[in-house]
C-alpha cells in the first residue's frame, strides 16, 4: 500500500499529459534545454577569462635615485 505499482504511475502520466498536453510539455523540455546550454556556454567563458594572465608588474631596481632631492631635505634653518 505504501509503495506505487506501474498502473498508479500510468494514471498519473495521462492525466499530466490530459492537463499539459504534449506540446506544452516539449516546450517546457526545450526550455530546459536551452538553460543548460546557457549555463554551460557562461561557465566556459568565465574558464577563458580566468586564463587570461594579468601584465606583470616589476619595479626597476637599478634606477639610481635622484640625489639633488634629497640635498635639499634638512638644510632648511629655522
């Protein structure tokens, strides 16, 4: 009694096909179709974007720094 036999699976079949019909029901999975193909189409493009390396930045370190700038800092008499 607890469980359903293939004959209560049936009944419950023809009357969602009785409501829905068949083409709202294959719209309905066309739909669905399409979703997973756009999720699957955004989820690639965020893979490509990840990819992508950012520029590297470097600092010089064989610049000498200027050293009249710093002649001026403290001669200053108050």
């Amino acid at each position: 009694m607890g469980s359903l036999s293939i004959w209560h699976w049936i009944v419950v079949i023809a009357v969602v096909l009785l409501l829905f019909g068949r083409g709202k029901i294959s719209d309905l999975m066309g739909d669905v179709a399409q979703g997973i193909k756009a999720f699957k189409k955004g989820m690639q493009d965020d893979d490509t974007a990840a990819e992508k390396p950012e520029p590297v930045k470097s600092i010089d370190h064989n610049a000498t720094p200027s050293t009249a700038a710093r002649s001026d800092v403290g001669s200053k008499a108050v």
